[in-house]
C-alpha cells in the first residue's frame, strides 16, 4: 500500500489533487483507492497527522491543472453525492 503520492513526472501529470476523503483507518481508504475511477490522474493515500492522530487522505493526484481537477472533483461530487471537495496544488 503506497503512502506518498507518485511523482508528476513518474506519471506524465501535473501537480494539482482533488482530495476526495480523510480517514482514520488506512484499511478503509486503502478501499477507496480501488473503488475511484477517475477519467485523470492518479488515486493515492497520504498520510497526514493531527493532534498525534494518524489520518489517511484519499486524493486523485496528478492532474495537469485547476481546471482538469475541478472537473474530477464534480464528477466524484455526483457519483458518490459528496459536498463539494477541496481542489489543491502541490
């Protein structure tokens, strides 16, 4: 299971992400990994850490720019019928 995000240039993308979901069990976001589809870039889990938690965020990475990303975040917006997800850069 892969805790970092691949490269831009491993993958020929860009370095905007689309953060799709943050969980308390890499279990559980390891799952989401298999489940995304998305028409760009690539589904990672990262780790992060709060309050000496450990989180694991699901994000589509290497999409070529803003525009590329808004696209999968509305597109995962209506398939899973998710608030409006955070469009980032790296």
């Amino acid at each position: 299971a892969s805790t970092a995000a691949p490269t831009p240039a491993a993958s020929g993308g860009g370095d905007w992400f689309v953060n799709f979901g943050s969980y308390g069990q890499q279990a559980t976001a390891e799952r989401w990994t298999t489940r995304l589809k998305p028409a760009q870039g690539d589904v990672v889990v990262t780790t992060g850490s709060k309050d000496g938690r450990t989180f694991y965020r699901v994000r589509v990475v290497n999409l070529p720019d803003r525009e590329a990303a808004d696209k999968i975040a509305r597109q995962l917006e209506r398939d899973y019928s998710l608030d409006r997800l955070w469009v980032g850069q790296q």
